[in-house]
C-alpha cells in the first residue's frame, strides 16, 4: 500500500520531533559535562596558584587544602593509574580508571635552586561529580518522562497531520467518488486558502469538461436524429429522378432538403460548440419580420392573412443564430403545413409567443416534416432557457414559445 | 425635395431588392436602438410615396402589412 500524504507528514513531523529531542538531550548532557570539567580545572589551577605561592614563600611543597586534591613532587610519585594514561610531558590530564575512580591532573612547573621541578596535583573528582550519579540515580525517571513528552510530541504531531491533510483527504474522496453526468461539488470549495482556490478550479473545471461531454454526446445523437430523414427523402427524390426527370414539386423538395440539413447543420454546430448560448439580448420582433419576409419570397402566401399581435420591441435573452430556427421552423412548418389560404396568428403575452396556424378542413394532415424537426426545436430552446409547447388540433396548430425576458 | 431620412430609406430598400426590409430593420438602421414608435417611420414612408408619385413611380415601394416594405422595379428596357 502506498505511503498516504497523512502518514508521509505524520512521519515527516514524528522523525522532526525525535531528532529534536536527541539533539537537544545531547547537547544538554555535553554542556553538563563540560561544566563539571571545568569547575575541577577551576578548582585545580586556584590550587596550583596557592601551592605556587606557598613555595615561593617557604621553599617547599605544601599539601593542599582540599581534602579532594593531592600535591606529589615528581611523575614517579604519582599512581600508576594515570602514569599509564597522562605523558609526563602533558600539563593537565583527565584519567578514568576500570575501578571507576575518576582523576584529574594538573602539571605545576617550579623553580628550585635555580633548576626547574615539574610538581603534579591530582585531583580525585569522582566523589563529586554530579551529572553521571543524577543519571544513575534519577536516569530511569527522566529516561521516562522524556519517552513521555516524545510520545505526547508524537501524538500532537499525529494530530496536527491529521487535522492539516483532512481537507485536501476529502477532496481527493469526493474527486474519486465524481461519475460522469454526476453533480460536481466539493465541500471544499469556500476555503479562502489554496485549498479551496484548487477545489473551485476542479469544480468549474469539471463542470466545463461535462458539459462539452454532454455536447458532443447530443451533437451525435442529434446528427443522427435530425438528418437522417431530409437525407433519405433526398436520396428518395435523386432516386426517382434517375428514372424521369425531375417534376417542379420534386425540385422543390429536394431544394427544401438541401435548404433544411444547411440550416440543421449550422444549429448543431452553433449547439455543440456554443459554450454560453443564452445572454444576447435579442429583438424577437424584428426576427419574426425578418423570418417571415425571407418566406413570403419562398411561398406563394398573401400575407394579409397575417395576424400580428406583438409590442413594437420585443427585448428577450438568447443567441442571436439560435433565435431564427425555431421561428424559421415553425413559421415555415404554419406556411406549408396550413396552405396557401390558411390563417397565421402571431400572438405575445405575459412571457409567451405564440404561433398558430388554421388548417385547411378535409385534408389528410402532413405532419412528416413537422414532427421530424420537434427534437431540434427542443434542444435550441432549452439550450437558450427557453421552453416549447406544441398544441395540435382538428383545424389549427399552435406552438407557444415561453421565452427567457430581458430583465 | 427628398429628406434625408427619406433618402436614407430608399438607399436602403435599394441595397436589399429585390428583397424586402422589415421595419424593424429600418427602425434600427435609422435611428438606432432607441427608435420613436412606428408612426414616425410611416410618416416618413408616407413622405417617400409621394415623392415617388412625383416622378411617376408611385407603385414602386410596396408595403408589406405589419412586416416591412419592398421596391418593385418594373421599367421597361430601352427600345
């Protein structure tokens, strides 16, 4: 199992911690150490300086005040102990002996008749010395409480890991638990630190990343929605035309094919690649007068069958290229489907557009091309926040578009 | 003589024919996105007409009721 970021700082702070502590410990013992020998230097050269003096006034060695120093008069009088350790040419010493006796020496240089005469002062400091009889006696309990303060130090540091690594812990669980399609939140998200600026960079990121998913899976199943059906009624029509010429009416629908896949071609692609599609702010009015002039040149309509009921500026939020194929769609589906005599109502009120068309009575309706274009027509409203609804009668087809307002 | 909003309309019922122009379109193109109300545009259409009428073209701007308006050109050819 791989080290996790938990236990990689839990292991980065504990070995801090203990390193720490057996640095200082040892320095502490070193300076405990180095002050003891330096007392007893002390205490040996304050000697020396008496025993020197001593000899300067009366002409000969003295024994030392302190019952813990002995003066010898010459390298031969001193035990063999430290003879074996200390040169005779050395002026101090430090000689620890296997029966745990612990000395220190000193070299006293004299002048006597004119001949100088090296006198030593051995100091017997095991009696003492404090810092290895504290670690004798009281070692065990301080051996202990250190252990102690380590374990707790441990324990913090466990806790301070712990408490440092949970959010990005759960960041990286609420990442691995994300399925497409699924909602994308992390908890983390409000953070003010790097944290959080990494979990709002992920979300919106993944976000993003769904929906041009969620994009491209449309753009395919609309490309084999939507054109499968003007390609066959073309494939159709080149068929017959292979075998007689071509009438008007086949022309035409072959030309309305062609003019239809343009149109669906162009709205898929504005689909699919459009990342923003709604927020222009768009004068449906002036789309409806633009939509239904391109149709009056195509069909032979008189438009004084025209009911328009709309204010004179019609502000709504949506995608300018969008806007013109549902009103395209619906306007052409009213022209063809109704006839040359049929009646187009064009209605706005309280959020709704409403398009409706009469039907000519006792004919078979011809809703083929109609419901083929229903699909698309829902995905480019919804796309703009849009909503459609297609009402079919016995006489009359009505479409309310329940549109998205400037605000 | 012929205004200058006047002008301004034929020249564009001119670029788009034989298409039409909605009259949103001539709103927009004349006065912007802040356009007075639609009387002010059939006033100046009206003024156009007559204009026309003046030269003998009175049938050549064609309204299209609620949707716009359209130049209809029928000149004979030089004999």
């Amino acid at each position: 199992m791989s080290w996790s970021i938990r236990r990689r700082l839990f292991a980065a702070l504990a070995g801090f911690t203990v390193l720490l502590c057996l640095c200082y410990t040892g320095l502490a013992l070193v300076i405990a150490y180095v002050t003891e020998d330096m007392l007893v230097q002390r205490l040996l050269e304050r000697e020396a300086g008496a025993v020197s003096m001593r000899w300067q006034q009366h002409g000969k060695l003295t024994p030392s005040g302190s019952d813990l120093i002995t003066v010898y008069g010459g390298y031969l009088d001193l035990p063999q102990a430290v003879r074996q350790q200390v040169p005779p040419s050395a002026p101090r010493g430090e000689v620890f002996t296997t029966t745990g006796q612990h000395y220190h020496v000193l070299a006293l240089d004299l002048v006597a008749a004119g001949q100088p005469r090296r006198s030593y002062l051995l100091a017997d400091v095991a009696p003492v010395l404090v810092v290895s009889r504290l670690a004798r006696e009281v070692g065990g309990v301080v051996a202990g409480v250190a252990l102690a303060l380590i374990a707790l130090a441990l324990l913090l540091a466990y806790w301070l890991a712990r408490r440092l690594v949970l959010p990005l812990q759960r960041l990286a669980r609420e990442a691995r638990l994300l399925a497409p399609g699924g909602a994308v939140h992390f908890s983390e998200r409000d953070r003010s630190d790097e944290i959080g600026f990494l979990a709002l960079r992920l979300e919106t990121t993944f976000a993003e990343l769904q929906a041009v998913l969620q994009r491209e899976q449309a753009f395919a199943r609309d490309v084999s929605h939507e054109l499968r059906t003007p390609l066959t009624l073309m494939h159709n029509s080149l068929a017959l035309a292979g075998a007689q010429p071509l009438a008007a009416d086949g022309q035409a629908q072959l030309r309305q094919g062609v003019d239809d896949m343009r149109a669906t071609i162009d709205v898929l692609f504005a689909l699919a690649r459009a990342e923003q599609l709604p927020g222009d702010v768009v004068d449906l009015r002036g789309c409806i007068e633009q939509c239904l002039l391109r149709l009056l040149d195509e069909y032979r309509w008189d438009a004084s069958l025209l009911a328009l009921d709309l204010p004179e500026r019609l502000d709504v939020v949506g995608n300018p290229q969008l806007t013109m194929l549902p009103l395209n769609n619906c306007l052409a589906n009213a022209l063809f489907h109704g006839g040359p005599a049929c009646r187009i109502r064009i209605a706005y009120a309280q959020g709704c557009l409403s398009i409706s068309n009469t039907l000519p009575a006792g004919q078979p309706r011809r809703i083929q091309g109609f419901a083929h274009g229903q699909s698309l027509l829902g995905r480019v409203t919804q796309a703009m926040r849009w909503d459609i609804r297609f009402h079919a009668g016995e006489e009359y087809y009505r479409v309310d578009i329940l549109l998205l307002l400037k605000p | 003589p012929l205004t200058q909003t006047g002008f301004k309309i034929l020249l564009l019922l001119c670029r788009e024919h034989p298409h039409a122009v909605s009259r949103s379109a001539l709103l927009q193109q004349l006065w912007g996105s802040q356009p007075p109300d639609s009387d002010a545009l059939k006033s100046h259409i009206y003024a156009l007409r007559k204009q026309l009428e003046l030269v003998g073209a009175a049938g050549m701007l064609v309204t299209i009721p609620q949707l716009g308006y359209r130049l209809v050109f029928d000149v004979a050819p030089p004999p």
